[in-house]
C-alpha cells in the first residue's frame, strides 16, 4: 500500500457518522488523491488569486481546520467588490480522468465553482450547487464532479470538450448573492476518479430524510392565471393535479369608486375553483388613479387606502382558503415606479398584513413576491420589520439551472431567520420557462427543452420543501413564436397540451398518492435522486443540474423507468443488474423499485363518526376548542348532523324560535394517533351547511365561508344549497397539527342568517403515513475520550418515532439497562475501551448501527502561554485608518513596523517607543497592533485567558472576531473613537485578566489584533502589552494501527510503521525484543540487510506529556534463502532436496531451457 492510500484509509477510519454515510455509492471507482492538506510541503502547490479581471476582491488561503485533520482555508471579501477568489493547485502530474471531487463547508451566500485546464490549454468551468439534501451551512458534503459536463469554457480548443489530460485545477468562492460578503470556504479531500460508476440500490443505501414538510407534490402545486372565467383552462390545470391558482387582485377593478367595491368577476373564479377542490393565491397590486394616481403607495394616506382594500377583499373573502400577496415584484421598475424603495415597500407591508389578519385571522399573507430572487431587497425590507406576521416570503426565481435553486434557498432562509422572528417559510409564487428562449417557441425542439425543464425545477422546489410553487402560466398568451411572453404556457394558445403540460401530468401521475421521503446521496452531485414512497413500491425521481453529461446508473433487477413525459425507458442488462443513462433530454427519470410499498392510507375520524355537540346558542367564546375543555355534559350523535335534511344521523335543535334559530352550533370529537411523526400528508372532507370553522388541538386548521376564530353569532357569508348541501368540501392540512396521543376536532357550524330552513355538518380525517424502519443507524468510528471524564454516544438514525433502543459493548449485551438514545459512562476509565454499538427499533423494523471504537485514555491538565508579555508586535502608528478588515487572518501588515512590548510613549517603561504624530496637543486618537501564533491541537484547549496592558482603552480581536473590550463606549469602533475614561496611576502599569472564548480559535495560524485608543488628543502617554493563555487537556497517546508482523529473506530491507494520536508532540522509541534501539525514535523504523540474528519482536513506545503507551509487538522473521541438493538413485533419476524453514514451502518451476 503506498504512503498515499495509507493515509486516506487512516483519515477514513476517523470519519464523522454523516462522512462515512455519504461517502459515495456502493460501486466505488478508483480514487486518486491530489490532496488531503495534511502535509505542509504538498499545501505549498497552491496558490491564492482574485480574479482579476473582476478587480475588487481579496482574500487568503491558508491550512486551517479541515472535515479530519488539516484542510484548506479559502477566504473572501468583496466589500470593495470583485466577482471571485480561488484556491489555484499546481499538478504534480497531468490527470487522466473521469471526474474531480472535493469537501466543501460553505456558508449562506456564497457559491463554489470548479475550474480545469486541459491539455489544449481551455479552461473548463462547472457552477456548483450544494446538494438538496445538505442545506445547512456548516456541514461538510462533497462535490463530485464530471469533466464532461462544463457549463462555459474559454481559450484552447475553445469547443467545451475535456482533452485529456488536465494540467491545472482551481477551486473558486465566486458569485456572491448579496454584495459585499465576507468569510470564508473551507476544503478537504481533493481526488480525481478514474470513472464515474452510480448505483440506485435502495436495500444497502442510506436514505437522508426529507426537509420538514415534505408530504405530497399536489398540495402544493399550482400555476399563474389572467382571467377571471375560463373553464377550458381551469379543467385543464386540475387534470393536471394543480391545487392552486395565482391571479392579480387588481385594486383598480375592485374599487372602481373609492370605498366601493365590486367583487363579481373574482367571486366566479373562486365558484368556479371550489367547484373543482380548487384554492387561490390573490396578489394585491399596484397602483390606483384616485388612491394614488396609478403609482404605488408611498405615503401614509396612499397606504391606508391600500390596506383598507386589502382588508376588504379578506373580508370578502373569508372562508374559502384564499392566500393574499403583497403586489407582484417590487423590487423592479416595471411594477413599482419610479424605482423600487425598501421603505416604501416594507411600510405597505407592515400596514397590510395586520389589515388582512383583522378582517380574517385563517387568512395567510405573503411579502416579498421578488423577482429575481433578489437577495438585497429581501434583507432590506425584512429587516425594517416588512415580515411581522407574514405567513411566508414569496420569491420568483426565474432560474436556467434548476439545481441552482439550492443556493438561492439557503441564503434567503438565512436572511429570513436573521431578520423575522417567527422565521416564516419561503414560498415559491412564480416562475415559469418560454420556449422562445430555445429558438422558434413553436418548435418541436424548443417545447421539448421547455418539456424538460418545468419538472426538474418543479422536483427541485419540491426538494427544497417549499410549500407552494406556481408555474407562470397555464396558458400562451399570444401567437408569436419568437415573443417571450407569448410562450410561457403549459397550453397553447388553441388549448391543446404543449409537451410541458404532459410532462407536469407525468409528474402528478407518478407521485399521486406518494409522500416526498427522503434523498439518495448518488456519487455525482449534479444528480439529485428523490424517494417517492408509496403504497404498493418506490419510486426515485432522478434529474441532474444544467450540462451535468450523461450520467449512467445501476438499479436492481426488476426495476423500471419511465421519462419525463411519462414514455418507457429501455434498461440494458448486465450480470449484477439494469442500467439507464440519465441525461437532460430524457430527464427527470421515474424509476420504479421493486418491493414492498412504505406508505400507508387510513381514517383517523371517519364519516357518520359519533360527536359530542352542543345546540344550546350557548356563547362559548374561544376555549370550548382547547383538547382539555369539559365536554362532558354535551350531547353525543352520528354524523350527518343537523337537521331540516333528509338522511341525518343525528337532529339538533336550532332553538325554540323557527324563525330566529341558533346562529352557531359545536361540535367536537376526539381520537388517539400514535406515531405521529409518521404521519405524511394530512386531508380533511368536510360538508357544511352553511359556514364552518375547524380547530385541530386548538389550533385554527380550516375555515369557510367564514372567518377564522368568528364571534358566536357571526353569520356565514354564503349559502350551501342543492347538491352542495351533501358534497364534502376537501382540502390538505399542515401535519403539524396532529399530536401524539389524544387529539381533539372541534368544528362550529354558522348559518348564513336567523331564518334558514336547515344545517348539516359531517366531517372525515385522512392521513397518509410512512412505515419506515430505522435507517441509517450510526455511530462516528472512533472516540478519544480523558480517563475521569464522562463518555457520552448519542444514536443517530432515522425512521418513525416512537424508538427503543439498545447498547452493546465488545458484543455483549453488558449494558443491558442502556436503552435511551444517549449513553452515559460517568468517571470513564481505560476499562471502559472497546466497541459499541446500538440497536434502534420501531414498530417497523430495526438497525444496528455501525461500531464506535472508544479509546479511554489518560491525561493532563496543563497550562500554557501562546503570546507572553514583551513579545514582538506589528503595530500601525501612523494615524491613518488600515481599514474595516484590519483585524482579519488574512490582512496583509507586511508593510507595519514591528518592535517589542510594551509599546508606547512617555511611560518610561517602554521596549518599543510608538509615534503619536507631529502635534504633540492633537495626537493620533488610536494604534493597531497584530500578532500571530500557531496552535495545532486545538481539541485540547478547554479554556482561553488573558492578562492585559492598556493606556488608555482597548479592543482585542481574535481571528477577525471581537473577544474582548474594556474602557471602550458600545457600538462600532472608528479611528476617532475615544477611550471612555483616561487611565492614569498605578493603573497604568497594572495588567487586567479577563476570559476570552474559544470559538474563534482556528487549527494552525491565529491572529490577535488589538486596538488602542486615547481618552483625548492631548493625552500624555500610552502603553500597550498582551499576554495570551491557554488551559488544555493533554490527552495520551493512543494506538491506531500498530506494527505488522513480517517475514523477508536475509539482505533484505524492510519498514515497520506506527499510526498514534494523542496530544502534540508525539515521542517515539522502539524496541527490540523490550530492548530500546538507540536512535529509533520516529513513527517510522527502517533496517536494511537484515540478518538472522534481528529476528524478534519489535514494539514502539509512543509518549507525550499525558502518558504512554506501547504498541502489540510484531514478529520479524530473517530467513535464509533455501537450500538445495541434488543426487542420483540407483533408478538413474536425480532428486532435489530443499532446506525451507519451518512452515513455509516453495515452489518449483522447471524448463528445458534454464539458460
């Protein structure tokens, strides 16, 4: 095994749980490693550059802290612009190969680009997402990369070809989402594949759980509308499994005079959208002539008006499930003019939604509505307080790549939960793609491409747990085949299916009656492979990023696939299974896995249920909802309830007045769900006759023709008559309304006046439910922990709760009464090592997590010094601001001075005298100083101290963060801030202490930075020193893979290594047969011309401060080459004698011609 495979398998074997679960597929194409930045000497290959044909960027690279041991630190500042920085590899040799593939940690609004050189001297470029499945900012995941997939390219052949081999390699920061971004990516593990070979296998897989809220495609399907009556469009959209419609609630047409409103054209929509199970998204936009001259709002008369309008229209239209959106895309001119304005826009907002939420509490608004997505805009107007009590954030994210969506998602969700308190969710409200953008728009070619798109990007909102995505729009709204906005639609302009409608019915189709459940990391992350779970099997929905080639995978016998429009895809055999090659023309692909179904259907609260009611109109305010309130004396019946019907179950009284009857009557019933958290997807039939309001454990679930939460004798605002008297109106609720255990429906129906002839109420509760077993049941491989401290494992699996568990120990089931999710060995000792494992149950199946190897080891508490007092500082005395990222790692103080502390002037105790400028009345208010130190094991620092010289106030920074101040105002630091009070007396050359946190400290260079600051510009002296401490934990050495055991021949060489860990430095010495070799004393030992007479046992001794240890002896064997003699028998044939050591034999070739 060579040096560089060892250490890949060593860093394999301390892998995290997640690591080791996604590290690739289950056919692993050979890795060829460039760099894993754990020796120096390699790192020097690298290169830092700015980009310099986008100038305004900096940065820095340095070895920092990688996924295991060492990686790569690539840091960014676009404060003064640019457009990316790199990380730039110097090949050792040139690469003949497959695919590319590196770790990545990148935050929120950044994005990763990989660039190669081939050997034509092109540059290839590849635009990276972050997968799906991976949407949290500080977790590694890894990018695998096809070389012949580029999307741009430049120079050499200039054809967008890869001619092998590639000569250079650059990894990229690039594209930041906001302006001005500053941080940092961090690298590990940089490998070529010889090829790129994926398998589906669900069997042997692990499954990465879907985003929170999952559940089904159609709840949250819908498209873009111009019209207020077409049912050709409208029937054609619900064939299609569309639940919703998004449609202008244009103020103009609705107050056609002011403080008069006409909402006729709108309430045939809704009519002709409940009639087919069908919900709006109503935009309430732009401007108005009297209100506000036909521009948008912008001053508080024009404001109210808006919100009077908006809470007119969810006045109007309670009750029937309308969501309400703060106007169309804000953020550009063409719809709110003279230019966007995040004042304006935000002061609309915070007027509306309370407008809305008084008019109707069911009724959900959503704000932004951005085209673009434009991420500046969104923190803008989010941050002066334009979400408070929105429902969501919607966006438009016009997007070619749907892959690309992944980034847009992360750093919006970022600026949200910054900016919102509720941090409500994104929602996807409009985009759409023209097949002009392709060419003649009435091509067949440029449908296709249209017909490709809108299900990955579809499958892409999906993955990304949006809660709502409209496609823009149902219909082409004219004839001209090279006009953008004439070839948006799914249908043509005669009604007919455009290829991009049949491939959004093949979507529905397939994932009817499934629930989302999860991910499959494939080994290209241009592929995103989606589980679909359903009754009777599985189906995996697979589609690749923009230009990510052709992609061929493996998938278990018996599978099949269809293509995106839903046309069968031939599988080609081979001896361990099918293969299909996914490819953007032929994508997303619908492969269907054999076996058994993991979804289930049931009732929770069937019709003709029994309820308990109450129809005394009795005013029973709001608590009567709540699951604890006594019902007891209540009346029990079986639904239907009501009464002035034929076929009830059950007759309620309306009162004693015929003619006056109850307005309200309640109903509430209770069942016990367990396993909540299985649940999936959530749908409610209800049949009400006139108005009803639903309330799930209290909470307010679903209303119509109602407002939520309405008075006792609220009226309901339309009649239920004919065949709807008996229809059950269905729609989905959120999941998270359910709870483990008891669950309580209460449900009140309203009349829609005091005469009506009649009521009735009946209501059914289904929920769709995944039988999953645990999965992905792990432990991290190995655990190093202080003998005296506590071990502590936590299992880490998926699955439906609730789970059992069980711990073993060396495999035996020793911790019998271990059976929580977290095991806990107080006092831990060196006894206690071994391998642990868990075993995860449901009422599903079970799993047995992968083995831990826990290592109980002595230790040390020590204390030492990083920066002693009188240590040599940079510093800057010139007066002259260095700028805002002064303090960073990466700042370049190559052109500060440098001299000892303590530095200053006027004290008399000064080793290093600093400049205050030429007035000695009006001196430099404030001085920087920057010193660095290395720290290699940082696992073992546990505290951070330290001891402070200042005349007159500081600020202390570690690794660009602020650790530490005293004397200093609150707020942000300029130049000219002044120190809050002057220091003088023995105060002046008295040391302050404080404790610093460790967060900020990195593995390898750290720098502190201080600033100084005078109490006044006449100020007499000032003095600066820094010491810096740290208190650690040494722990002691341990073995990982001891020396082998060997045999070779006489005048042979051979090499005996050791893999230890353990606190830094690491001392060596071996023995021989318990005898220390003189000079031994590296992990690596080497005899050359062995004799006989070194045969033994050899052991290595390994020791640091903490402790020692010593390895197994491995046997070393020195044998003889064999002899051989020769003798005739009397029957004339030779016979060969061979002198072989004991228990070893050879092997006899023979030839007539030996020459």
């Amino acid at each position: 095994m060579n040096a560089a495979w060892s250490r890949c398998l060593g860093r394999a074997a301390r892998m995290g749980w997640l690591a080791l679960l996604l590290a690739g597929p289950l056919m692993r194409a050979a890795e060829i490693p460039l760099d894993d930045f754990e020796d120096p000497a390699r790192f020097a290959r690298w290169t830092f550059s700015w980009g310099a044909e986008f100038p305004g960027a900096t940065g820095s690279l340095a070895r920092a802290e990688g996924r295991i041991g060492a990686g790569a630190r690539l840091a960014y500042d676009f404060s003064g612009g640019g457009a990316y920085v790199a990380a730039n590899f110097t090949l050792p040799v040139p690469l003949n190969c497959a695919a590319v593939a590196f770790w990545v940690r990148s935050p929120a609004g950044i994005r990763i680009v990989l660039r190669l050189g081939d050997s034509t001297g092109q540059t290839l470029q590849y635009n990276l997402s972050r997968p799906f499945w991976n949407l949290d900012p500080a977790a590694w995941y890894r990018q695998v990369v096809p070389v012949d997939g580029p999307n741009s390219w430049w120079g050499g052949a200039n054809d967008g070809q890869a001619h092998l081999p590639i000569r250079s390699l650059s990894v990229l920061a690039a594209d930041p989402l906001e302006p001005g971004l500053v941080g940092a990516i961090s690298l590990d593990d940089v490998v070529a594949l010889d090829a790129l070979a994926l398998e589906l296998d669900p069997a042997l897989q692990p499954v990465i759980a879907a985003p929170p809220g999952g559940g089904n495609l159609q709840q949250r399907l819908g498209v873009n509308i111009h019209f207020t009556s077409d049912d050709r469009a409208l029937d054609a959209a619900r064939s299609a499994g569309m639940d919703w419609v998004r449609m202008d609630l244009t103020w103009s047409s609705v107050e056609p005079q002011t403080n008069q409103f006409n909402w006729s054209a709108y309430d045939s929509l809704v009519q002709a959208l409940e009639a087919r199970g069908m919900k709006a998204l109503f935009i309430l936009d732009y401007g108005h002539p009297v209100h506000t001259g036909g521009m948008p709002p912008t001053n508080a008369a024009q404001v109210l008006a808006f919100s009077n309008y908006a809470q007119a229209a969810a006045q109007h239209f309670a009750g029937h499930g309308a969501l309400f959106e703060v106007w169309n895309e804000p953020n550009i001119s063409g719809f709110w003019k003279p230019e966007p304005n995040t004042n304006h826009y935000a002061a609309l907002t915070r007027a509306v939604i309370p407008a809305v939420q008084r008019a109707d509490p069911a009724a959900g608004v959503l704000v932004g509505a951005l085209a673009g997505p434009d991420h500046r805009f969104a923190r803008g107007f989010l941050s002066l307080g334009g979400g408070e009590g929105a429902a969501g954030v919607s966006v438009h994210p016009y997007l070619g790549d749907a892959a690309s969506l992944s980034d847009h998602v992360l750093n919006l969700r970022a600026i949200v939960q910054q900016t919102v308190p509720a941090n409500p969710p994104l929602y996807d409200s409009e985009w759409g793609y023209t097949s002009a953008a392709y060419g003649d728009g009435h091509s067949t070619n440029a449908r296709l491409v249209q017909a490709q798109r809108v299900p990955r990007r579809l499958l892409a909102s999906w993955a990304a747990g949006m809660p709502l995505m409209i496609y823009y729009d149902i219909r082409d709204d004219g004839l001209e085949s090279t006009n953008t906005e004439h070839n948006f639609g799914l249908l043509a302009r005669d009604y007919t299916d455009k290829p991009a409608m049949q491939a959004v019915r093949t979507l529905s189709a397939v994932s009817a009656g499934r629930l989302f459940t999860g991910f499959y990391p494939l080994e290209a992350s241009r592929l995103t492979a989606m589980r679909l779970d359903g009754p009777t099997n599985t189906v995996v929905a697979l589609w690749p990023g923009t230009r990510a080639g052709d992609l061929p995978v493996r998938v278990p016998a018996g599978a099949s696939a269809l293509d995106y429009l839903g046309a069968p895809i031939s599988l080609q055999p081979d001896a361990q299974g099918l293969w299909l090659t996914v490819r953007q023309t032929n994508s997303p692909v619908y492969v269907s896995l054999p076996g058994p179904g993991r979804v289930t259907n049931f009732t929770l609260v069937p019709t003709g249920a029994a309820w308990r009611y109450l129809d005394t109109g009795t005013n029973l305010g709001s608590n009567w909802v709540a699951a604890e309130f006594d019902d007891r004396t209540w009346r029990s019946g079986r639904a239907p309830l009501g009464y002035g019907e034929t076929g009830l179950g059950t007759t309620v009284s309306y009162g004693p007045d015929p003619n006056n009857k109850y307005v309200t009557t309640y109903f509430r019933h209770r069942f016990v769900l367990r396993e909540a958290a299985a649940i999936g997807a959530l749908r409610l039939r209800l049949r009400r006759d006139d108005g009803a309001v639903v309330y799930l454990n209290g909470r307010l679930a679903f209303a119509s023709h109602l407002p939520g939460w309405p008075a006792y004798n609220t009226f309901a605002n339309a009649t239920v008559s004919g065949e709807a008297e008996t229809n059950f109106l269905a729609t989905w609720l959120p999941v998270d309304l359910l709870v483990e255990g008891t669950n309580t429906v209460a449900v009140e129906i309203h009349q829609v006046n005091a005469t009506s002839s009649d009521i009735s109420f009946d209501l059914e509760l289904q929920a769709t439910a995944v039988r999953l077993p645990p999965t992905q049941a792990a432990l991290p491989p190995l655990q190093v922990v202080a003998a005296g401290s506590n071990l502590t494992l936590a299992a880490r699996h998926d699955g439906v709760s609730p789970f059992g568990y069980q711990w073993w120990w060396n495999g035996t089931n020793l911790l019998a009464r271990q059976t929580q999710a977290l095991l806990l060995v107080t006092n831990a000792q060196p006894a206690h090592s071994g391998l642990y494992q868990f075993v995860v149950s449901n009422r599903f199946g079970s799993a047995t997590s992968s083995t831990a190897q826990v290592i109980v080891t002595p230790s040390l508490a020590t204390n030492f010094t990083l920066i002693s007092t009188g240590a040599v500082w940079r510093y800057l005395d010139t007066g002259v601001d260095p700028g805002p990222n002064w303090a960073q790692p990466e700042f370049n103080d190559a052109g500060w001075l440098s001299g000892r502390a303590i530095l200053g002037y006027n004290n008399g105790n000064e080793a290093t005298t600093i400049r205050f400028g030429p007035d000695p009345n009006n001196k430099y208010i404030t001085y920087w100083f920057r010193r660095a130190f290395v720290l290699e094991a940082i696992e073992s620092i546990h505290a951070l101290s330290l001891r402070l010289l200042r005349d007159d106030g500081a600020a202390v920074y570690l690794n660009g963060q602020e650790v530490f101040r005293n004397n200093l105002p609150a707020g942000p630091l300029t130049p000219t801030t002044l120190a809050s009070a002057t220091v003088g007396g023995p105060d002046e050359t008295n040391y302050i202490s404080g404790a610093l946190p460790l967060g900020p400290l990195r593995a390898g260079t750290n720098v502190v930075a201080v600033e100084v600051h005078q109490a006044a510009t006449n100020s007499s002296d000032l003095s600066f020193d820094l010491e810096l401490r740290a208190a650690a934990v040494l722990l002691a050495p341990w073995i990982l893979e001891p020396p082998a055991d060997q045999l070779v021949l006489a005048g042979s060489n051979v090499t005996f290594a050791v893999r230890a860990e353990g606190s830094p430095p690491l001392r060596y010495q071996w023995l021989c047969n318990g005898t220390n070799l003189p000079g031994a004393t590296n992990a690596v030992l080497v005899l050359t011309n062995l004799a006989p007479s070194q045969s033994g046992a050899y052991a290595v001794r390994v020791s640091n401060a903490a402790g020692a240890t010593q390895s197994r002896a491995a046997t070393l064997q020195v044998i003889l080459p064999p002899g051989l003699r020769a003798a005739w028998d009397p029957a004339g044939e030779v016979k060969l004698h061979f002198d072989v050591p004991a228990g070893l034999g050879c092997v006899v070739l023979a030839s007539t011609n030996l020459t």
